[in-house]
C-alpha cells in the first residue's frame, strides 16, 4: 500500500482542490504514472480546477507522503540476487526481506525525488532563507550542529544521497554500487564507485576520485576533530584506482557500506583546497569560511552568526541550472519570528525548523504568504543527564568522566527525573501537530522503532523512588549526606524550549529537586567545546541539557553508536564525541559492538531496539518529542522532495519559483 500512497495524496489533493489540474498532471509524470492512468484518475476526481489560497506548494507526494515512506527504508549490505538486478533497489524491501528474498527491483535515477527544477540557468531573481540558527562554519566536517550543514550544502556534495522515497540518487557518483555493476564484492568487504566525469569545483579545477580520498584522509585524522567521524570508523582505506573510481576497503563485512560520503554526512571536500588545512590546522583554515564545491552555489560572502550570501556557480555541471541567481540564508532571530516572515509577511522564502506553539503557527498561516510543512523526521527532543560532576574540575575541565555526578548516577534518581516528566503536556499544549510524545531516541526508520518501551508520568512514584533512595525531604526539596537535590537544566534560547523547561522543571519541583534554568544562545550552545566556551553542549558544564538529536541515516548504526563510552566528550578529543552524557553501560557498548558485524537484516533490527532499550531503561537520556521537520515555505516556492536523511537543502539546485 505505501508504493501508492503519493497517488492517493495527490488524487486527494485534486478532489479537494488544493491542487490545480495542471499541477496535479505535472506532478503524477514525475511519479511515473502513464498519460492514461492520470486521464483515469482526473476523471474519477472530477478534474478539479481550482486552487484555494491555503493550497501546500510542495508535492504532497513528496513532501508529506514520501516522508510517511522513507523510514522504512535502510540499504543491505548483502543484496540478493534479485536485489542487484537493479542498482538502487528498494531499499525498503533490502531491509525487510531475508537474504534469499527477492527484492523490488525500482530504479532510482539521478532526479528521483527532485522537484520539477528549472529549465535553464538563472533569471529566478534572489531566494530568501531563514535559519533562526545562526551558521558559524562551512566545513561540513566540522559543523556543531544542523544549521552549518545546512549552510554548507549548497556547496558541497556527496557522491549519492538517499530521498524520501527511500531510493538512491546519484549526485556525484555515475551509478549506484550493486553486485550486478560490480560495486559491491561477494565478501561485503568493498565497495567501488564509479564517479561522474567533467565535474568541476567551483574554481575550475577537475573534480576526482583523489578529492573523495583526501576527504576521507581528513576525517579520519583525529588531529582534524571531525565530527561526521562515526560514519568512516570502519574503514581500513580509501583508495583513487583512477579518476573517475574511488574504491573503500572495510576492516570487516559492513552492513551499512552506503554511510560513508552518502547523504549530508558524506560530503566531499577539494584536496587542492584543504590539502594544507588537515589535521591540527582545520580548526582555524581560512577554507572553513570560504568554501569551493561542486554544488549549484559558490559562496560569495559570509559572516560568521549572521549571514550567508550565495550565487550561482558557473561551473555548475548542469547547464540548466540552479533557477535562482542569488542564495541568502540569514541567521539569527528566533523561531517565530522565522515562521512569520514567511508566512504572514512574506518577507522570506523558507523558514528552517519552526519551533513554535502549535496555536501560533495556526493563526500565522492564515497570513495568506506561505504554508507550514511538517513532514515525519528521525529527530528527538530529549533531556540528557550528565553523569559526571559538572562543578568539579580535573586537568583544565569539568564534568570529567571519571568524576561521578554527586547524585545522577543512581538510577533510582533518574527514573524519578523521567516520571516527573508531563510528556503529554507538553506535546498537547506546546507542540501540537509538530510531534507526539517520545519513547524511544531511535525511532525511524521504522523497524528499528521499540515496542517495549512507554512513558509514564506518575509524582507519587517519583517521590517514593526518591524517598526510598535516601534523599528526604527538608522543607520544599531533598537532600543526603548534606548534598542539596539541586540541579542546573540548559537549553537553547527558544519559546518552544523554554515552555518545555518550565513544564519540566514543574514537575521536578514537585519531587522535590530545586531546578535552576538557563537559556543560552543556540550559536554558543552548538558551538564547539575546544573553543572553551563554558555553555557548550558538548562540555556539558551542567546536570541536565535539553536539544534535539537525531538519527540522519537510513542505517543508524553511526548515531546509536554515539552513546558508547569510546565516544565520551572530553578534553582529550578535544569534546568531539557525540556521548555528552559520560553515560558507559557495558552491555549497550557490546550491543554497538554487536552491530559491526551484524549483516542480516532482521538481526540487525533486534540489535538496534535492544540498544535503544538499554539506554531508555537506565535513563541515560530521557526522550520527551518525536520531533516532525516543521518548515515554513512560501506559496510561490516550488522544493520537491523532502527527505529525513539529508539537508532540507540537499536538492536547492532544483527549487523553483511557480
């Protein structure tokens, strides 16, 4: 049934009238249909013609549907035989099915899940983008959080990235590996790249398989500190057999072969360009702040926490394209205020990651100028525990893992914090359509979803985990061994983030724990922790924090394995580990380990839920939303396919004003 699920959007759309009879022509071609299967189906729909002023510019198809679709998919590491018959096949039923099984042969082409895009090169005029998050950096590689690989995918590229249909796309790669091209080996220990010929950086100079090489070269560095590190752990070496064919040997047989340079963690940096900025010179090179890429856009100014100013790159190997001449993606503000210069005033194009209460969102597309696109996302937001002491030092740091926190290292305490958690509340009065309540930190694709876990919020049994635990009460709040119950709870500066604090903080109050708020700018917040600033996530320099982290692969080995104490934040790798917890549970770390090697796919599925149970139940984090992509977008504004995988941004060569 999900393979028609984009039709039955569409045909929807057309009976209602949200979409106009040519639109819904042109979008059912670019799904495949037949000129007498779309005749069929105008005529059953009666052919509506109209399209009223609330009418979604984006394909329904695409960007609601296929986003319903998509975590289902996950790439095999082993296709059968049926499955290689085709070089993108179904990834959905890769992951699904047995070895032995045969699969959906669906190709995937270069344009799978593009937008209409533009029929030649420039003369769109300027696009206006908002990212409440301000971009500090355009090295894709060493970004602190979503908002500078954003700001950098207009740039840079990988050589494929998987759509929200769940099927393959080439972008820098000629063709998908498959058994039958002979990119993938019988021993699920390589796989070869063919890469596209005549591709240019935007300085002119040759792109090949050596800047694919280098790039790995440059992650695997320790001294680089990239932070896209977890998904290139398991390769032995990359090598350029000739330019146009990059081969990746694998220290074992690797399930998730697709992670390495696929998707927004995959993209590919100039040698030319970086060859002198690798290992302890990347935290400073100038080619952080001026990129050169392959992408439809070049940077042309940027300012650090501001803005960042594009134009087209007349290198750009697609002659009829990008549409749009210039590229402003500003930075700052906050939420609502993103979400009502689209949809209310129209001031802007596109506004990233709209944080706002659900009722604010409602009246503000009433506006007329855009409409709110919340599509199925892989991100939760969720309170992490540190379990270390974030008010002691050692050697030049705090909340170092080998300092216990005074009290948080005692289940019974977490626990208590996650049942005086209101879930509900939260998303009934704060997030509204844009989330349900979180379970699970691993939650899409779908089959790695765990059904054994729930949420509970119960103060009684909260007070009496606590009583039990030896922290009485005094007054109003506990304390034990003359240590008082009182914590420091951080998150970014954020309307949606700051009702979430005070309804959790509500509830811990309530249990007796004195909680102090703290606010800090999302640009100091996701900056790095080398740079010694003491309100960095990663540093973790308080009891509890509050962000949203989420899974970006089809195979989320990478992103689970993030929690295992070989990834713990510290001084030592200068705070690039992905663990700010300073969580280390055996049993979880052996799951990871588990997982390396793992091939068949249902084995795979039982692992990762096993590893999310693990982390849920010892309270390591306490998952409160399942988060949806909320964007606003205006009506003029054509974007095509979104996908949970990559950057919102990771087909703007195509976008193009109706």
């Amino acid at each position: 049934m999900a393979d028609h699920e984009p039709l039955y959007s569409l045909a929807a759309d057309l009976t209602t009238g949200r979409l106009s009879r040519r639109a819904f022509i042109r979008r059912a071609a670019a799904l495949g249909l037949s000129a007498s299967a779309i005749g069929a189906v105008l005529a059953a729909c009666g052919g509506a013609t109209t399209t009223p002023t609330s009418a979604p510019v984006v394909p329904t198809a695409t960007r609601a549907a296929a986003a319903s679709t998509a975590p289902s998919v996950a790439p095999s590491a082993a296709p059968s035989a049926a499955a290689s018959a085709s070089p993108a096949a179904s990834a959905a039923a890769l992951a699904t099915r047995p070895a032995t099984a045969a699969a959906s042969t669906a190709p995937a082409s270069a344009t799978a899940g593009a937008a209409t895009g533009p029929t030649k090169r420039g003369g769109g005029g300027q696009l206006k983008l908002l990212w409440w998050q301000s971009p500090v950096v355009l090295n894709p590689h060493l970004i602190q959080g979503q908002k500078d690989t954003d700001a950098s995918r207009p740039v840079y590229e990988p050589l494929a990235t998987i759509g929200g249909d769940g099927k393959y796309v080439p972008i820098l790669a000629a063709e998908i590996p498959s058994r039958e091209n002979g990119g993938l080996s019988q021993d699920g220990k390589t796989v070869t790249w063919k890469l596209k010929s005549g591709v240019k950086w935007s300085d002119g100079t040759p792109f090949t398989a050596k800047d694919v090489a280098f790039t790995y070269q440059f992650i695997a560095d320790p001294k680089s500190a990239a932070t896209t590190i977890g998904s290139y752990k398991t390769i032995d070496k990359v090598e350029a057999i000739d330019d146009t064919t990059v081969k990746i040997t694998f220290k074992a047989p690797e399930a998730a072969w697709f992670l390495p340079f696929v998707n927004q963690n995959g993209l590919i940096l100039p040698q030319h360009i970086f060859k002198d900025g690798i290992g302890e010179p990347a935290k400073n090179f100038p080619a952080n702040l001026k990129p050169v890429g392959t992408g439809p856009y070049k940077v042309t100014d940027f300012k650090p926490g501001d803005t960042v100013t594009y134009t087209i790159n007349e290198n750009y190997r697609n002659a009829n394209g990008p549409f749009f001449d210039t590229v402003q993606v500003k930075g700052g503000g906050d939420a609502p205020s993103a979400a009502r210069a689209v949809l209310q005033t129209g001031d802007y194009d596109y506004a990233w990651n709209l944080q706002v209460d659900a009722a604010v969102l409602t009246q503000l597309e009433t506006g007329g100028k855009g409409i709110v696109a919340a599509n199925n996302g892989s991100s939760t937001e969720r309170i992490l525990i540190n379990f270390s002491d974030p008010n002691k030092e050692v050697d030049g740091q705090r909340s170092e893992k080998n300092t216990p926190h005074p009290f948080q290292t005692d289940k019974s305490v977490r626990n208590a914090y996650a049942l005086a958690c209101d879930k509900k509340s939260i998303v009934d009065t704060i997030y509204g359509k844009s989330g349900a309540i979180g379970n699970n930190v691993l939650y899409n694709p779908p089959q790695y979803n765990s059904p054994n876990t729930k949420s509970e919020y119960d103060l009684a049994k909260a007070n009496a985990l606590l009583d039990a635990a030896g922290w009485a009460k005094s007054g109003q709040y506990r304390a034990k061994g003359g240590v008082p119950m009182k914590i420091t709870y951080s998150t970014t500066v954020n309307a949606v983030r700051q009702k979430t604090q005070q309804v959790v903080k509500d509830g811990l109050e309530k249990i007796g724990v004195q909680v102090e708020l703290k606010s800090v700018d999302a640009s100091v917040f996701f900056a790095p922790g080398s740079g010694g600033n003491v309100d960095s996530a990663s540093l973790f320099y308080n009891d509890i924090e509050m962000y949203t982290n989420g899974n970006s692969s089809p195979d989320p080995f990478s992103y689970m394995e993030g929690l295992t104490t070989a990834q713990i934040a510290q001084k030592s790798n200068s705070w690039s580990g992905n663990n700010y917890t300073r969580w280390s549970n055996k049993e979880y770390d052996a799951v990871i380990e588990q997982l390396k090697t793992e091939l068949d796919p249902a084995k795979r599925a039982e692992l990762f839920i096993k590893a999310n149970d693990i982390e849920i139940n010892d309270f390591a984090e306490i998952p409160l939303v399942a988060r949806k992509n909320v964007s606003g977008i205006s009506k003029t504004l054509e974007v095509g396919q979104y996908t949970p995988w990559d950057s919102e941004l990771w087909n703007i060569g195509n976008w193009v004003r109706k």
